[in-house]
C-alpha cells in the first residue's frame, strides 16, 4: 500500500460504519487500489465463534475490500452482445447471394426483415445466461415468420412455382446458418467469459440473503460475464448484513469511479424505491447498465425467455438515459429535422422576423440562459415579444402570459409556439433535441429541483423543442411536479415512435393555437 498524502479528506459517511483505514483509504482514492479479493483467503473462523452467512458462502471479511482493477474488464468495457451475434446473423442470411444472383431481391428483403424481427424480439440484447437452447424456439419461430411473409410476396410478384421453391431454398439455408452462427458464438461467448477475457465490473445493490446469493454466484461461475466487486446498502443494513458492505447508497458514486464498475445489480436493498431510483440516476450511476432481480419470483415475463444467475432470475432494466445506439438515432433523426424545416420554414421565419422588427424594433432575436443536458447552461435563441425592464426580471418572472407589454403581434406568436422556431438553430448545434424536457432558468431549476424531488432528474437528456408534458396539456401555469413526472416518463420509455408522436401532436397544438 502507498502512503497516505498529508492532504486532508472528507469525514468518513456515516453510512460506512467502523470500516478501517485501509479500507477508507481505498474509498477514497488515497491508496493503491492493489487488494485481490479474488485470491485472498478467508481468515479461519475462530473457535466456538459465531459464523456469519458470508463465511459459509465462502466470501470472508475480506469481502469488504473492493477488487483491484481489471485489464479485462478495462479491454472489454465498450463491447456489446449484438457487435458479436448481428454480424454473424448478416453473413449467414447473404450467404445465397455467393451461390446464385437470382434471387437477391428476395435474399436482401429476407436478410433486412429477419434483422429486425430479430432486434424487436430482444435477439441482440445482452444475457447473462448464454445458451442456444434457450434461443432454439425464437430464433425458429422469427425464421418461419420473416420466410413466410417475404414467400408471399415473391409468389405475388412470380407466378413461377420453381422460381419460388428456388428461392425458398436459399431462405432454408440462411435460416440453417443462423441458427449454426449463433450456436458457435454462444459458444464462444461462454468461452471468453470462462477465462476472464472478457467481464465487466458489477457492484451488487442489497446485501440481503439474494445479494448474497448473486455474489456467491458471480465469484464461483464467471460464465455470466460479471464481476462482483462490491456491494452497497442502507445504513440499517450495515449490522446485520449478509454480505459485507464496500460502502452506503450515498457512496454508490464514488465506488462507480473507483472500481471502473460498468453494471449494477438490483438485489434486495433496504431502502423505499424513490431513495434508489434518486441514487440510480445520478450522473456515474446513470451509465452503468442495471440489472435487477424481481420482486415477485413467480411474475415471469411474457416476452421473450427468461434471464437468470444460477437459478435466480434477473431481468434487464432500459435505459435510464440516452447513450449508445439510442442516442446515435436520437441524435441523427434530430439534426435531419433540424435541417429539413429550417429549409422548409425559412418563409415563415422570415415573415415572422420582419413582423418582429416593425412591431417592436431592433433586437429581433431573444437570447436567454436555460439549464440543458447534465445541468450544463446554454443559451436559447426566440423570437422576442416583449421588453423585459431588466435581466433580472427576464431571469425570475415565471409567466408573461398577461403581462401588457406583450404586443398583439407576439401574443400571436406565443400562442402559435412561432416565437420557438429559432431554437432549431440551439437543436442543429446539439444544445436541444427536437423532443424532450422543455428548458428551464437557471433559477427556476435550483427552486424546482429542491422543491420537487424528481425534478432534477429530468436533465440526464437533452432538453427539447416540444415535450411530452407540453403535448398534454402541461404548459403554462400547471404543476410543475406533474410536468416532471411526464419528462421522466418520456426518458424511461424513450422510442422514435414516441418522437414522432409528440412532434405529430405538437402540429396539432400549434394549428389549434394552444400555447401559451
């Protein structure tokens, strides 16, 4: 171990109990992270002692200490289970282009239907179970289904039945070589987790009998691809834990960082929902992926098969922001919007600048200081319709909506959302979305954010033209906790669709004038 550095440190938390100094030293970044969990022995219980359930599981107290870092984990960290299994899926489903051009029309249909079959079905998610087995029935059921229903166009378009059969023939064999790919990747994908090539770090959340439980069987089988490098709980927790504590929920962040974790594991944890959920959605948290147990054992999903570590089932948790692949298609479907209607808007921009200018004079633009993604500030560009007497006032006066110095041109234009078309320029530089939680004052966020405790949760996205909560009747004066709780349902359950149905609903609004 290094040398404690003579500067200070915060006091511990309180939520750590009578940890020692090496261990707080490692919490806190003050120590080489050097301890290998995984070949420590567990000190020998002491005669006539008690022995805790951690002992009988073969943890020890050095449980307690956080894992060193991986190289593996460190490698594989950005590695995803479809970069493996949709490549394979590809060449098998072409692979009767190479023994015959008739037919690659019907070849390409089938390819591209079957790749999405296969992703709306939850085939390219990740698993911690890996077993073609268990993928059998779905893969069988999507093949059939994608065969048949590009069979019956071909038959449509070709009234030749050997052309028909000819092409059926080649769908046979893409569908037998994916079915041969996918079983050669599960198996290797159980091979590489075998020897640790490839893991990530996991941090268990609940250190209950099932916390347990989980740890146990991520230290004995690596085939799951996890890591156990610590687990946090309540300070309730902390006496008669069954798995020792690395630290409290508040500390949860901080272990993120220190322990290069990338996955969270929802056990049992001793806290009511609101307190995990407030701790989840912080910003380290955010981006690791989740995983829990269910509460119920017995509410087995309907869709797709059923997950488990050893013979406890756990279930993949969404997104609880935007990254990856659904932040690459958020992110393009905005600047293809942004682009295409400042072009086809451009008339209506212009009207509505010259209307601005001889209504009110010089300054037809209105910049002011909104809070966007990850409370970093930014400014939002607007067609002007009042004066404001100072900054300050524009920065702390909630609603203008009947204030007289608001001309009837830009009442018009407030009603209409036209005072909002310039934002498309905030939008094409990557400070808003076309959707999503709309923009507040810095003021208003720190006053919303301590009154309303789901309020600050709201900017782990991009802020957005429209919303969800404006869409539904939620602007002006209305509660302000009924309008978070709208932009966090939008966030947990984020799609395209849900995109364009807000942006369909918004026209809506406009052409019936229902702003503000």
């Amino acid at each position: 171990m290094s040398s404690q550095p003579t500067t200070s440190h915060p006091a511990p938390s309180p939520h750590l109990g009578g940890l020692t100094e090496q261990r707080m030293a490692l919490l806190h970044g003050t120590a080489e992270n050097k301890v290998f969990l995984a070949s420590s022995p567990a000190p020998p219980a002491v005669a006539g002692g008690p022995q805790t359930s951690a002992d009988r599981a073969g943890l020890g107290t050095t449980a307690v200490l956080p894992y060193p870092r991986s190289e593996a984990s460190a490698r594989t960290r950005w590695l995803r289970a479809w970069m493996m299994t949709l490549p394979i899926d590809a060449v098998a489903l072409l692979t009767p282009l190479a023994l015959s051009q008739t037919y690659w029309r019907g070849t390409l249909a089938n390819a591209v239907l079957t790749v999405a079959i296969f992703a709306a079905g939850g085939l390219y998610r990740p698993r911690r179970h890996v077993s073609i087995l268990d993928e059998l029935p779905g893969l069988g059921g999507r093949l059939l289904a994608s065969a048949a229903v590009v069979a019956i166009i071909a038959a449509e378009r070709h009234s030749s039945v050997e052309y028909v059969g000819g092409f059926m023939r080649g769908v046979a064999l893409s569908a037998a070589l994916v079915i041969v790919g996918r079983a050669l990747s599960r198996a290797l994908t159980i091979l590489v987790r075998k020897r640790r090539w490839v893991e990530h770090n996991a941090i268990i959340v609940g250190s209950g009998p099932i916390g347990l439980e989980l740890a146990r069987m991520l230290r004995r089988y690596p085939r799951y691809g996890l890591r156990f490098v610590g687990c946090v709980d309540t300070p309730s927790r902390q006496d008669d834990a069954a798995l020792p504590l690395s630290g409290g929920l508040d500390d949860l962040e901080h272990l993120v960082r220190l322990l290069d974790c990338e996955v969270l594991v929802i056990a049992d944890p001793e806290c009511p929902e609101s307190t995990l959920m407030e701790t989840l959605l912080r910003p380290r948290s955010s981006r690791c992926d989740l995983w829990a147990v269910p509460r119920l054992w017995g509410s087995r999903s309907q869709g797709g098969y059923p997950d488990h570590i050893g013979a406890i089932p756990i279930v993949k948790i969404g997104d609880v922001t935007f990254a990856g692949p659904r932040w690459a298609i958020k992110r393009a479907s905005d600047l293809v919007f942004a682009a295409v209607a400042l072009i086809a808007l451009s008339p209506v921009l212009l009207l509505c600048a010259i209307a601005t200018f001889v209504d009110g004079g010089r300054g037809v633009f209105f910049r002011q200081e909104r809070i966007g993604r990850y409370g970093k500030p930014f400014k939002v560009i607007k067609f002007r319709t009042m004066h404001p007497a100072d900054e300050q006032e524009s920065q702390t006066n909630w609603s203008i909506a009947h204030d007289r110095r608001v001309s009837l041109i830009g009442r018009f234009m407030r009603r209409t959302s036209l005072d909002e078309l310039p934002q498309l320029w905030n939008i094409l530089r990557g400070e808003m979305s076309v959707v999503g939680p709309r923009p507040e004052r810095p003021h208003f966020v720190e006053k919303f954010s301590a009154e309303y405790p789901n309020y600050a949760a709201r900017h782990r996205v991009p802020v957005g033209l429209t919303g969800l909560a404006q869409v539904s009747g939620l602007r002006g004066d209305t509660p302000i906790s009924d309008r978070a709780r709208f932009d966090n349902y939008y966030i947990e359950n984020w799609s395209l669709w849900l995109d364009i149905k807000v942006v369909l609903r918004t026209v809506t609004e406009v052409f019936r004038g229902g702003g503000r």
